[in-house]
C-alpha cells in the first residue's frame, strides 16, 4: 500500500513538471521596438509612432496654412499643388503663408498624436524644412538687389592668372559648358547650406548686371574676393524653383 502510494506521488510530480511551460521573450517585439525611424525617437510615448507606408523621397515645396507647436516639434499643415497634408518637424519657427523646402522623410498614415488628441490621414516626418525666402532664386537676368561692389573693392582683390571674365562667360556660355575653368570675384552674398550646398554669388567688373552663381562646399564670407574653380553647367534645374541659364558647380578655392 505503501509503495502504490508513493509510485502515484511521483507519478503527479512528473506529470505536474510536463505541464510547465517556460515563456520565452519574444523575438518580434524586440525587433519592432528597436525598429525606429531615426526621427522623433524620444517622442515614442507621445503619439510618434504608427505604421510607416512609404518613404518621401521626392523634393517638397510647401506652402505653411497651419501652425501646431508642441514642446519638441511642431505640426504644419501645409499645401502642395493644390493638396493639403501635414508636416511633423522638429522644433523651428514657421510662418502661416511662407514657403519651405523639404527633401526625404517618412510619409505615415493615419497618424495620431497624443497632444492633440487626433489623427492625421498624412503626416510627413522630416529633420528639417528650409525656407524659401533664404534662398535667392534664378535672377539671371534681372539687375540684382543686393550692394554692386565699387570698382575699387574689386581692383583690390588679386585675380588669377587664369580667371576667366564673367562677361566672357555669359556672352558666350557654349564655349564653356562643361568646362572646368576659374573665375575671380567678389562675394557680395552667400546663402549657406541650402540643398546640402552653399550658394556664392561673384562679382568681378565685368557685367555686374548678371548675378553670377557658384555652389560649393566652401562657405565664403560676403567682402572677401576669391578665385574658384568649377564646372560650367547650362541650363540647370535643381528642383523647387532653383533654375539656373548658367552656374558653376562644385568649385573650390585655388590661390
């Protein structure tokens, strides 16, 4: 009797061990909280976060019609060719009725937010948005408004040997499309890091009339005259407004 009593004891035990089941951690939800978007990170317990539908990879030029600031970031509704779809960017000042640029993102879908307490059908979620009116546009062949430079300031300034007139170019722009050639100028403006390059704008005597446009990494500060060396492109449309008859590319500073 005894011994019937103690086979069924280990009989329970043993069938009480089978049952139990140790629960892993699982694997998807660690991978869905480590799959971040790189933007709005820290805003996750604030409403940032839904289902991404598809990457922004398209340039943007937007119109501001509505401004909804939050503590880090602001929420904008802005238009775009007659549609109306909201922006979430970090925090920054923006005015109802300017103009900004953005490139890239992440286009979200029926997003909400928690300040707010609702849900955006169209959000996109960017780092930044560049305002248009920092930009100058194309005035190739306007007189422009910036100070002309005085003859004295650009006869001070050490041209390069190899410099070719901005007069030369504009007149006969065929001859050097494409080429790598240097111009000696002025800078009488420069608009800093707009499309991930800086705008100089040179001018050296010869046609002060035209507004002589180069791109670079370099940033030149507006008084200082400098020789650069970069490619002639024809008829160049970087998107957003920002078309050019003629501009140099690329240029670097030569001594």
């Amino acid at each position: 009797m005894k011994f019937h009593f103690i086979a069924l004891t280990l009989c329970c035990i043993s069938l009480s061990c089978n049952q139990a089941k140790v629960v892993e951690p699982s694997s998807n939800s660690s991978a869905t909280a480590n799959n971040s978007t790189g933007i709005f990170d820290i805003e996750s317990s604030s409403g940032m976060s839904t289902n991404v539908s598809t990457k922004a990879n398209d340039g943007h030029t937007v119109t501001v019609l509505q401004v909804l600031p939050t503590d880090k970031y602001v929420y904008l509704r802005v238009s775009e060719d007659e549609e109306e779809f909201w922006v979430a960017v970090g925090k920054q000042e923006a005015e109802v009725g300017e103009k900004y640029f953005f490139k890239g993102g992440l286009l979200k879908t029926n997003f909400h937010s928690k300040e707010y307490d609702r849900t955006f059908d169209k959000v996109y979620l960017v780092s930044k948005l560049m305002p248009l009116s920092n930009a100058k546009r194309d005035r190739q062949t306007v007189k422009t408004k910036s100070k002309s430079p005085s003859n004295d300031q650009i006869i001070k300034g050490e041209r390069h040997p190899e410099s070719v007139s901005i007069a030369d170019i504009v007149s006969t722009p065929e001859n050097y499309k494409d080429q790598s050639i240097i111009v000696s100028g002025l800078c009488t403006k420069l608009n800093a890091n707009i499309m991930s390059r800086n705008w100089i704008h040179l001018k050296d005597g010869s046609n002060d009339e035209y507004d002589f446009v180069v791109t670079s990494d370099i940033a030149v500060p507006e008084g200082h005259f400098v020789s650069m060396k970069g490619v002639i492109t024809l008829d160049k449309d970087f998107g957003a407004g920002y078309r050019y008859s003629i501009i140099m590319e690329e240029a670097e500073i030569v001594k």
